[in-house]
C-alpha cells in the first residue's frame, strides 16, 4: 500500500523526479538465504561428485566379489563393508550414484523435450493444436504407468535406460500441461497484448515474456520429477526388474533386505543415499518456489495490497483509551474518536491510520471520501472489528449506541456486527460465496444468529429481495452468484446487510464497480432504507459525485488522518484543507467540453514529436 | 507509412460495418457476436471519444481495430488502407502508425522486465538496434515526466499514475499517427488522473496524434474528446461534437448515462437525480 | 447432469479402446518366440508350430486384435499362455486386495490432509511450518523407502503386525486389518504429504477471498464460516490432487504388495508382464484404466457437487 501512497501529482510537485525504491530482492538471494534449500543444493553437487569421480574414488571394481568376505564389517580397504557376496559397499554406492543420477536425468530430458515445445506451442496458439495434444495427454495419463513400465520391460529389454526412457514419456505430460497452463496466463496478460501491438513476432515475445514466467515453475517441476524418477527406478530394482548386475541403489537396497536378518546394517547406506537424493531434490525445489514467490511476489499480490482476512482473531494489544478526543459531542449512533490502526507487531508495527475522529448519527449519511491507501478502508473495518490479519486498533475509541465496543470480546463483537453495525462491501461478486444459492447465503444469518426457521427464514429471504426492488425474489433465491448481474448481486449484498435489520450500516466504495447508471439506482436505493428506516450510514467512497448525491455529511482523509470535515455543501464548495482543495479542483464535471476539431493548420513533423 | 499523407479532414481511422464475434467456448459452441456493425471514423489530431458501460463492446472495437480480436465482417481503414485482414508481417508494420495504452497499468507492463527494455520493445519490433533503441528511451522518458533512472527499475517500484506514463511512452516511441487510449486513467486516482489527462492533452497538441479514446467516464471523455461516440449492447447510438451530445443528447440510453454520473455538487446533483427519475419513469425502466 | 456423466463414459469407453488397440500392438511387436518359451529348448519346431498356431499367434497382429476384443466384449479375457488361468477369475479373486488398500489409503488421506491442511492455514506459523516441513519429508521420500522403514520397526523389531501375507475380511475381520494396515501407513504417508499441501493452499487463498469477510461482517461464528464455506470452497482443487494420487497409488500398489506379500493386482503385474503374457498384461491394462476412467469421473462429479460453476449440464 506504500506504493499508492506516493506523491501522484509529478506535474504539480517538486519531487517529481523522485521514486522511492523499493527493496529488490534477486531470486538467487532469497533462495541462499534458505537453509535448507542451501544444504539440499550441497548434498545434490556432493551426490553428482562422487557418480562423476566414481572411478577415481571407488576403492575397486563394484562387481568384484570375494565370497570369503561376505558381510565383513568395514576395513581400512573396504570403509563400509561388503555385502553378501563380498562386493565392496562404498564401490557399489558410488557406480550406484551414476545409473541413478543418469537414469533421472535421461527420463527428466526425455520429458522437458515432449512436454516443453507442446506446451508451449499449445498454450500460446490454442486452437486445434491444443485440442489434439491435450487428447494425447489425456491418453497418456490413463496409461496405468507401473504396467506400462514393467510391460515395455518385457519387450525392450531390461535395462534403466529403457525404463528411465518409457517412463519420460509417461511423466511428459505433467510439463506438458505445466508449461501449457502458465503460457496460457501470460497470454491473457495486457504486456503480451502490448507486444503485439508493437509489432514484435511471436517468436520474440516468447523469448522475451513467455520464456522467462515459464522457466522456473519448469526448473521446479523437473527437480521433483528428477526425485520421482529416482524413488521409481530404486522401487523396480529393488523388486529386481532392473538391470541385471549393473551396480544401483536399489538392488542393493535388495540385497541388503534379503539378508536383513543376517546383516541388517547394510540396508543404512543405499537407503541414506537414497533417502538424501531425493529428499535434497525435494528441498531444492521447494526452496526456489519460496525464493521465486518472495522475489517476484508483486507479480501475485499486486493488485490487492490488503493482507489476508482471518476468520480467527489474532491476539492483539488492547487499545489505550485516547486522551486527546476530540470537543465535539458525541454522535448518538457511532462515535469514533482517536482511532490508531496499525498493521505488524510492536517494533515493526506501521501506523495507517492516525487519531480519526468520526460522528454518524441516526438517519444520518457521512461520506469518508479519500484516495487509494488513504486508510478510510482501514477504519470502516476497525469500527465492524473485521480487519485484515495482522491489522489491530492501537488506540482510540469506538461507541455504537453508546457502547464501547473496542472493549467487547470477540463473541460480544459478533453479536453485534450483522445486526446493530451492517457492512455492504466493494466488489459484489466477489463477496459472495460461489458455492451456495443467493437464498441460502442469505438465510444463513437469520437461521444461525437470530434462530429463524427454515420456512420463516426463506420467508424473510423473499421480503428482503423485495425489499431492495428485486423482481421476481423468489426465483432469484434459487440462483446461484454467477448466474446474476453486477448490479443485482450488489441489492443482494445490501440485502443480506439489512437482514439483520441493522441501525447502523458501513458501506465501502459500494458503487465503485458498478456501471453509471446502475450507480444511480444502488443510490436511490440507500437512500431510500435511509428514509425509510432511520438507518445510519457510514459510506466510504472516492467519488465526490456519490457524496453530492447522498451524503450529509463528509470527512476528508489523506494518509490515515482526516484533514477535512463538514457537511456535503460546505466541504466540496468551500473546501479549506489543501488536499481538499486539489481533490475539488481534480473533479471534471466543470471543465468544458472541448472545442470541436478544426483541421491542422499543417502537419506537423512527426520526428519532432518523438524525440 | 509511405503512402500520400491524405488531405485534412479525411479521416485517418474509418470504421465500416464492424462486426466481432467471440466463439463459443468448446467446439461446435455458437460464437457470440459483441459488435452488431459499428461505423465510425477519427481524423488526423483528433480525438473520439466512445463512451459505453460494461459489457458494451466498447473495449472490443478498440481490440479489433489494434488487430486483437476475431473480425467477423466489415471493414477497418487506416489512412485509406484497408487493415481488416492484415498479414502478420504487415500487422507489425502497422505498429509504427497504431499504438495503445491500456487500462491496466499493473497488467499492462510485464513486472520481470526493466521499464526501459519495455519501452525499447516497439522500437526492436520496427527493427531499430538495441543500442539505438536504448539510447531514444532517455528522451521517451523526459516526455513523460519521468526520471532518467527510472529505465533501470521495475514497473513495481513505481506507483499506478507513474506505471501508466511508462504505458503511454511505450506507445509514444515509434511516432504513431492513432493511438488507442482503452480506459487509461480510470485504474488511477481522481489526482493522478488529473495530470495524466494533460500529458495525452500535451502530447496531442505537439505531435498532432490522434486519439480512439475509450472510457466509461463520461467527465473525463467529454474533457479530452473532440467527438463523442455513445455505444450500447455492440451498437454506436450516438456520435457527434462533444457538446452537441452532452447538452443535446437525442438518444434516450445517452440521456439516462448524462444524468446517472452524479456530479459533486449537492444542489446540482439533486436536480440530475430528480430529472433522472423523471426520465427512468417516462421510459418505464425498473431495476432488473 | 446425467447426460455428462454418460458423455464421459462413452469418452472412456473410446480410451480404452484406443489403449486397449495399442497397447495389444506393441506387445505384439518383439513377437519372441511364445511356444518356444512355453514349450522349453528340447521340444521339435513341429510342437513349437503348433503351440503358437493354437494359441493363435501365427495370425496377423489385427486379426488377433479383433479375436481378442469380440472375447473381451462378452466378459472373456481369455486365458494365461503361461499358467491356464482364466484371466478374469484370476483378476476378481486379486482385485479385492489392491482395492481395498487404495481405498484405505484413500481415505486415510482425505481426513488426514483436510484435517492438517486446514489447521496449517487457519493458525499458520509454527503449525504451518511444521505441516510444510512433514509435507517435504513426505513427499521427498521414496514410497518404497517408506514402507521398508515400517515393515524394519513394526513388523521385524516390534512384530505388531505380520511382516508379509494377507487375510481376507471374509475370513476374519481383524486379521484383514493387520494385514492391511502396514501396507496402508506407508502408501498413506506419500499422499497426505502431496494432498495435505494442496489443501492448505487452498484453504489459504480461500480464506483471503472477500466473501470472508463479508461472512464475518453478518456475525457469523468462525468455526461456520470455514467448515461450511471455506473449507466447501477449496475442496475443488483437493478433490483433483486426491484423484490424481489415486490413480497413482494404483503404481503405488505394485511395490508395497511386492514387500508385503499380498495377492493383489500389483503383485501380479510383476509375476506376468515380466514374461510378455499378453492376455493377462491386457486384462491388468483394461482393469486399470478402467479404474482411471471411473475416478476422474467420480472426482468431476465431485467438484461440481460444491462447485455450481463447475458443474457441466
């Protein structure tokens, strides 16, 4: 949200040219500072080591046997022993190492190079393409896999490379649709678009757009198949449907386990081998992902800076009564007066809104008017206790009614929110829950906390569609979010807010993403609950033309202090604050239309205007 | 583009007929058809204004002229030359001439790539080096009132007004004759709109660019556009000098999105609000 | 609703015919000698002839094909070239084991991942981290691994449950439990590790989404607010994962019956395609996509169960 809350104005202000930066992480940072993605990486180089150096290392030849040794314990020759057959263990381990690791890296190679291309290929052109290659892989991934693997044993041969090859093939398609989904998504994006329009070719903007987003989740996806690869090729020898006497971890994995009463040490080295591998693959993978996310987590968490919701509340300091209250009375609804919300825990908390003082009285409307990051968001949901985890009132009080709620415990707060205090947020499609039908979400409530009925409840249902000028209630009870309009799911939303018929109700920005003309009818509609119920209202918007329309009063906030406030005619036509002023000044309802097109005098110098 | 600098007046961008349908999602799917034949034209300098709602196709003419959505029939000129149909190479040509800035400023910039290699991405696509195109950032940057340094820095190290400069420098860099402008201040606060309108205003008046400018904001189209097109359900109702259509609308959907936008004026909204109502109820229009 | 369900199950008829076709046309491709592998190194080229002509080998490869799908169409799944067996009695008398173990682990994970998933993502921190790291232990070992460290400390050091072997539920209700319960532990862990993650993502970015808040803003309690709609909305993309691990434990399977000695599908995958017995290796290939088949439809019912988006007409 600090992004937001920089200077805007460039053309206005004397720190045009500054631009605060921001902390820039690379990847390869955040990834060393994971201790365990830094130790999965030393063990992954240690294990390709010792398969490279294996002839060079290895005290002999791993199929030399001397059955007189059989099972001796380590010796200065032989550092781990041998094993039933008087093989020397460490040699074994080693030769081990170089099937293991090659036989991975064939079957990952086999499946980057299937499922990459197509991938790429179908999620950036769709089409045909796409229909036929996802039929394939579909196929594919009907293939009972283990089936596949022993059969094509039966029929090309017993060797890992065979089988490490097959079963590339059978794990293509995880890239397949890896890279297929992620190209899809960078496809839609507006930069892709832009490319376009700049006339850059396809080819180009796959490698300069495409390429880039794809890589990692591809770098991750092969280091766990890498350690699948490796876990199944292990599991087949061990069954021994591998290779014969070629020298691997799992047949000795084998051997060890057939003679686990006899010398039940050997299972430890080519299952610790094994074990490391493939959980270091595991922790190199995981450790990139946390690094890529917490490196380039803007691309994410961009839009929405707001920290998450919790459903639980999160212990939080006690807020200390404000000293500093404002004189003015205190309004007979709600009363807010010093609010601190601050976000984070004592040393690093950040202070986003700063001793706010409010006032709603019944039937009476205040307008909270601010940009984005102003904090007018911040207080709405401190005043209904449902702020973002990691969001808490330092200081400051809050009365509904007469009563601190501030001091209230989360249970007594709930009892109030819904049916004294009501919220009708933002967005309305997002604010309701997909998976259930509009008349069951909004029966939830009056069955759960007001103890209706099934019948009385639906029966309420209706009347509250009625009541915010749905037609035809009944029917749309039964549908379900995305089966209605914008503007319909924004009535419901208010709907389910009246349902507990409330005095008091916290709307934010409620008809920011509705069209104009719609706009104008959630309007009447607020207005008209006003009238009719005494209702308060707390409305938080940017738009200054909404609080011309419906507000009786407004408070103006900028960086989580309130700056302005007066009644509706007085702060928008005498603004005294300078923001205030600049926000009046900023509205385009008085600027005149612009003068028709006249025809150039001349052209005018095209390379001029570029450069 | 070599081709005869038309004389003053005749039109840079003509639209005829413009059909678009959006196939339907699975195979044998009836497509879904969003423009129902739209007309309308932009002449050198000048900007039009189309205003419409959500839904109502105004983002897809804006699309289909820049050659990113499926044109069903009619016809799309630019400066005479019929673009409907290009060929990809010519497509890419095109860019030198057709540029766009987009609503999206968070979207509309790939968050991995330094500011100044997307602003040297349209001139690579025109075939200029790299260190050519590195070395005409600097000046892009100037005239948008943005720092030097910023070419070095990520979009996300900047905020919403500064992202969409860099969006308009973009599609500055090759010396387009159109841009088309798809809500370009509507993601940004009502400040940060404010300077971000006078730059393209700025712009406009040096280089003699034409605008398409697209937006659901009636205040903002009516500040910046020449002409005002009004389009409603893929169908233009509306089109002429920006005045005649805010004071002399004949169109009824265009009186009722006049008075909807509310303005900041209590006693002047009050009277909107209750001419509003008079006209909802002349034309018997319920909520859904 | 009904006219999906039957699309998809004509569609998985065509894939088993299309795998059915080649997988029949690869086995059929290194054409080792069957009636000399049958008949051993002394016997005449006459009775090797023979042998093969009888078992219908000497015909072209599509004639064979058809031979074999018109049997399968009516039930018959023909006969082992190697040990007589009825292929399909042989499979109904396995099937019982496997499924029985991969529903087990089914549903063994299910609980397990809802219940650790969930809890990572509501308290997040310490819980959370703990859950991640279990998740990566999970999910890095090896399966058979696994199941060799249980077999080593409960069946050989502690003998609480049999090393090997298998006891039918018919025959004795707890005896099929002890049997069972190692080889489900060690497919189990696996799985919760890759299910058990997803959840907690989901549940995760379900929590963030703003019906949440709106949902507490009507006072409702928490606990609701979750199991009911949180925990309704992020089943979805569990519900595929859980799918896409069952379709692999049926691979799972293999290795764990190996060890443990059960009669199932698994065990008897690795007694019969080692040999290229092909009637038997079909039968296991159209028991197993079929299995495949069946899931991913019983999994998309599923999803749209919760999901009215989801749902497909």
């Amino acid at each position: 949200m600090s992004e937001t809350l920089q200077n805007e104005s460039l053309a206005t202000d004397p720190d045009t040219n500054r631009l605060e930066r921001a902390p820039r992480r690379s990847t390869w940072s955040a990834y060393l500072h994971s201790p365990l993605g830094v130790a999965g990486g030393a063990v992954l180089v240690l294990v390709v080591l010792a398969a490279l150096l294996a002839p060079v290392l290895a005290p002999q030849d791993p199929s030399t046997a001397d059955l007189a040794l059989a099972f001796h314990g380590p010796t200065t020759g032989h550092p781990l022993g041998l094993d039933s057959a008087g093989r020397d263990v460490l040699s074994r381990l080693l030769y081990g190492a170089r099937t293991t690791l090659g036989g991975a890296g064939l079957a990952v190679a086999v499946a980057l190079v299937l499922g990459v291309p197509t991938g790429l290929v179908a999620g950036y052109r769709g089409r045909r393409f796409d229909g036929v290659a996802s039929w394939l892989v579909n196929l594919v991934m009907s293939l009972p896999a283990m089936i596949v693997l022993l059969a094509s044993r039966a029929i090309l041969g017993p060797t890992v490379w065979v089988l490490m090859l097959v079963m590339g093939v059978l794990v293509a398609p995880s890239f397949y649709r890896l890279t297929r989904g992620v190209v899809a998504d960078v496809r839609g994006e507006l930069y892709v678009d832009a490319a376009r329009v700049s006339g850059l070719s396809d080819a180009r903007i796959i490698g300069r757009h495409v390429l880039v987003v794809v890589r990692a989740p591809i770098i991750i996806q092969a280091a766990l198949v890498g350690g699948i690869a490796i876990g199944l090729q292990a599991g087949l020898e061990f069954l021994g449907i591998g290779s014969g006497d070629t020298p691997t971890w799992g047949a000795m994995l084998n051997e060890a386990f057939q003679n686990i009463q006899r010398s039940p040490g050997l299972i430890v080295w080519p299952g610790l081998a094994l074990g490391l591998t493939s959980a270091s693959l595991v922790l190199v993978a995981s450790a990139l992902r946390d690094a890529l996310e917490g490196a380039g987590g803007a691309r994410r968490a961009r839009r929405r800076p707001a920290p998450r919701t919790s459903t639980t509340p999160v212990p939080v300091p006690a807020p200390v009564p404000s000293s500093a209250g404002s004189d003015v009375p205190r309004g007979g609804l709600l009363s807010v007066r010093g609010l601190a919300v601050a976000y984070g825990t004592d040393d690093d908390a950040r202070e986003v809104v700063h001793d706010v003082d409010l006032d709603v009285g019944p039937g009476e409307i205040v307008g909270l008017v601010g940009e984005s990051g102003s904090g007018k968001s911040q207080t709405a949901f401190s005043v209904l206790g449902i702020l973002p985890r990691g969001g808490h009132v330092v200081r400051g009080s809050v009365t509904v009614e007469g009563q601190e709620v501030l001091e209230l415990d989360e249970r007594a707060r709930r009892t109030l929110r819904g049916r004294v205090v009501a919220y009708v947020p933002q967005e309305p499609m997002s604010n309701l829950d997909p998976t259930f039908t509009i008349g069951s979400q909004l029966a939830e409530p009056l069955r759960c906390t007001l103890g209706l009925s099934r019948r009385a409840a639906h029966a309420r249902v209706v009347e509250l569609l009625r009541q915010v000028e749905i037609k035809d209630p009944e029917r749309v009870a039964r549908l379900y979010p995305h089966e209605i309009s914008g503007g319909m799911a924004q009535r419901v939303l208010i709907a389910g807010a009246m349902s507990g018929d409330p005095r008091l109700l916290v709307a934010d920005e409620p008809t920011t993403a509705l069209d104009v003309t719609v706009q104008a009818e959630v309007l009447a509609l607020l207005r008209r609950l006003r009238d009719e119920r005494g209702l308060g209202v707390l409305l938080v918007t940017h738009n200054l033309g909404v609080v011309a329309d419906l507000c009786d009063r407004v408070a103006v906030m900028q960086d989580g202090r309130i700056v302005e406030n007066g009644t509706t005619a007085q702060v928008l036509r005498r603004p005294e604050h300078p923001y205030t002023r600049r926000l009046v000044g900023a509205v385009l309802d008085d600027a005149p239309c612009r003068e028709p097109w006249e025809p150039p005098s001349s052209a005018p110098d095209r390379t001029e205007a570029t450069a | 583009m070599s081709t005869a600098s038309n004389a003053p007046g005749t039109p840079l961008l003509e639209v005829h007929d413009l059909h678009v349908t959006f196939p339907g999602k699975g195979w044998r799917a009836a497509g879904r058809e969003v423009l129902h034949g739209v007309d309308l034209d932009v002449r050198p300098g000048e900007t039009l204004g189309l205003v419409g709602e959500s839904g109502s196709g105004k983002t897809t003419i804006g699309r289909a002229v820049l050659g990113l959505a499926p044109i069903a029939s009619g016809r799309v000129l630019l400066a005479g030359e019929d673009i409907t149909d290009t060929g990809r190479r010519r497509r890419r040509a095109l860019a030198r001439d057709l540029q766009v800035v987009f609503q999206d400023p968070y979207t509309s910039l790939n968050p991995s790539l330094l500011v100044g290699d997307t602003l040297a991405e349209p001139l690579l696509g025109q075939g200029v080096t790299p260190r050519d195109a590195r070395a005409r950032v600097a000046g892009l940057l100037d005239r948008v009132g943005l720092p030097r340094d910023a070419a070095t820095r990520l979009p996300r190290e900047f905020s919403g007004g500064q992202r969409q400069r860099v969006a308009i420098a973009r599609a500055l860099a090759v010396g387009p004759r159109l841009v088309v402008c798809d809500e370009p201040v509507s993601a940004l606060d009502l400040t940060t709109q404010e300077t971000v309108l006078e730059l393209l205003l700025e712009i406009q008046r040096d280089s003699g660019v034409s605008y398409l400018f697209i937006s659901h904001d009636l205040a903002v189209v009516r500040y910046l556009s020449h002409r005002v097109a009004v389009i409603h359900d893929g169908r233009i109702v509306e089109n002429g000098p920006t005045r005649d259509v805010v004071e002399h609308a004949r169109d009824p959907y265009t009186r009722r999105l006049l008075l909807s936008a509310p303005v900041a004026d209590p006693d002047e909204q009050r009277i909107r609000r209750e001419r509003l109502a008079a006209v909802r109820g002349a034309s018997g229009d319920v909520a859904a | 609703m009904t006219t999906f369900v039957l699309r998809r199950l004509a569609a998985g008829i065509f894939l088993l015919l299309v795998i059915s076709f080649l997988t029949f046309a690869l086995l059929s491709v290194p054409h080792t000698d069957v009636g000399r592998a049958l008949l051993g190194q002394n016997a005449s080229q006459a009775a090797v002839d023979a042998r093969n002509a009888s078992l219908g080998l000497d015909r072209p490869m599509l004639a064979q094909y058809a031979d074999w799908l018109s049997h399968a169409v009516r039930g018959d799944l023909g006969r082992s070239w190697f040990t007589g067996e009825d292929v399909w009695s042989a499979l109904a008398t396995r099937l019982p084991v496997t499924l029985s173990i991969v529903v087990g682990v089914t549903l063994v994970t299910a609980v397990l991942s809802l219940l650790l998933g969930v809890w990572a993502a509501v308290r997040g921190g310490v819980v959370d981290r703990l859950v991640q790291v279990l998740s990566v232990i999970g999910y890095a070992l090896p399966g058979f691994l696994v199941t060799l460290v249980l077999v080593l400390v409960f069946a050989v050091q502690l003998r609480w449950f049999p090393a090997i072997g298998y006891i039918p539920f018919t025959q004795s209700p707890s005896g099929w439990l002890s049997t069972v319960t190692l080889p489900i532990a060690a497919l189990s862990v696996g799985a919760v590790a890759g299910v058990a993650q997803q959840v907690r993502g989901s549940v995760a970015d379900v929590l963030e989404r703003d019906f949440v808040r709106t949902l507490r803003a009507r006072g409702l309690p928490p606990g609701r607010i979750l199991f009911r709609h949180v925990v309704r909305n992020a089943s979805a993309p569990a519900l595929t994962v859980l799918g896409l691990q069952f379709v692999g434990l049926l691979g799972g399977a293999v290795l764990v019956e190996q060890i443990f000695g059960l009669p199932g599908i698994g065990s008897m995958t690795v007694q019969y395609t080692t040999r290229g017995d092909i009637p038997v290796i079909m039968g296991l290939v159209m028991v197993s996509v079929v299995g495949v088949v069946v899931v991913n439809l019983v999994v998309d019912v599923l999803v749209g169960v919760p999901n009215p988006k989801a749902r497909v007409a």
